[in-house]
C-alpha cells in the first residue's frame, strides 16, 4: 500500500492540488461564503483522475504487483488526506481569526451562510464524505471517464454547501449559532465536528468497498 500511496502522489496528483490545499485559509476573509472553500476540495478529485488519465497511470498500475482493490484504496485515501490537510488548514486558520481581530468587525449579522467556526469544518467533513461516496464508485467503472461521475458526485456535494449557506436561518433552535464565528459554544461545536468526521469516515470506507467493487468489473 505504501507503494500504491507514493505512486499516487508522484504520478496522479495534479500539481494545482498543492495550491487547492491551502484555500482553507480563505476564512481569513471578513463576511464570505465559506462553504464555497468546498467546490475548490471537490475538484481536486477532477484534476487529479484527469491527470492519471494524461499521464498513462492506469497501464502503470496494471503493471505492478497491485491488486485493483489496493489500486482504488489508495487513490481514495490519497485524496482523503488531500481533504483532511485542507480543512486543518481551515480550523488553524479560523483559530487565527480572534488574535488578529477579524472576528470583532464581522458581527454575525453580516454573515454569508455558515461562519468560521468548527460547524463549518463539520459541514465540510460531510461534503467531502457524500462526494467520494458518489464519485469514486462511479469513477471507478471506467477510470478513463471522469466527467460524468464528477458532474453526478457534485450533486450531493451542492446540498451539502447549499446547507452551509441556508443553516443559519432555518427556524430551529440554535440554529443561529452556525452564523457565529470562532469557537461560541464549544462543546456543541466539537459534537457536530465529531459527527461530521463520523459521516466522513463511513462514507469513504463505503467508498473504498464500492469503487473497488466497480474496478474489478472495469474490463482494461
């Protein structure tokens, strides 16, 4: 598996990806759309099967002592921690928020959706979880064909940041608090970061099974 991992970050993963990564720090920006930071983290999954595609990855993989089910895994937990360093960069960065004052000129009035807080790594957890679920299962039936399983995958993950922008206005108890940025009420933000990562990490062992599931039925 350490191979499968290595091949995939010298071979498959596009170089903007290094950039993508890094866009967690956007919430550093007073009054924005953060769940927006998502469709950046999406589209690493793009380029990346893009970039296998281009680069021949697939006879290379076929190539080496691989089973098709290893070759899947790895992809997905390459992304997985593409995702995983994405949004620590987010929670570092919406810690730096308070030191440097950005919090005390964004009251939560003026708040797009979802604030920086730790709802909003929650949220991302669950996007990046439904995304995978949906695209790398479909990927994998035809790993040459990444459009349509990106289009399809992108569905579930548009809710998802739809949510980010609605959940603060919806008629429910406490529900204001996803506008509030930092760390207010930390406890019921580290319950909803847990079962965001709960969500994160059933879908992409569901993932794994599934797109492994589809590769050994995708005829090379």
């Amino acid at each position: 598996m350490k191979a499968a991992l290595l091949k995939e970050l010298r071979l498959v993963v596009h170089p903007s990806t290094y950039f993508i990564v890094v866009l967690g720090a956007l919430v550093l920006i007073p009054s924005w759309m953060y769940g927006a930071i998502f469709i950046y983290g999406v589209l690493v999954a793009f380029f990346n099967g893009m970039n296998a595609r281009e680069m021949h990855d697939l006879e290379y993989s076929f190539s080496l002592p691989l089973s098709r089910a290893s070759m899947a895994r790895a992809r997905i937990l390459t992304m997985i921690g593409i995702e995983a360093i994405m949004l620590a960069i987010m929670v570092i960065f919406i810690a730096l928020r308070g030191p440097l004052g950005i919090n005390a000129i964004t009251p939560p009035s003026e708040a797009v959706g979802t604030a920086a807080n730790l709802y909003l790594v929650a949220l991302g957890f669950i996007t990046f979880g439904m995304f995978n679920l949906v695209f790398y299962p479909l990927y994998y039936r035809d790993p040459l064909k990444v459009g349509l399983p990106f289009i399809i995958a992108s569905i579930p993950a548009a809710l998802c940041i739809t949510a980010t922008v609605v959940l603060p206005y919806l008629p429910f108890a406490n529900a204001a608090s996803f506008g509030i940025a930092g760390f207010n009420d930390p406890s019921a933000q580290l319950c909803a970061l847990a079962a965001g990562l709960v969500v994160f990490i059933v879908c992409n062992v569901a993932a794994c099974k599934l797109s492994a599931r589809s590769f050994t039925h995708f005829d090379a």
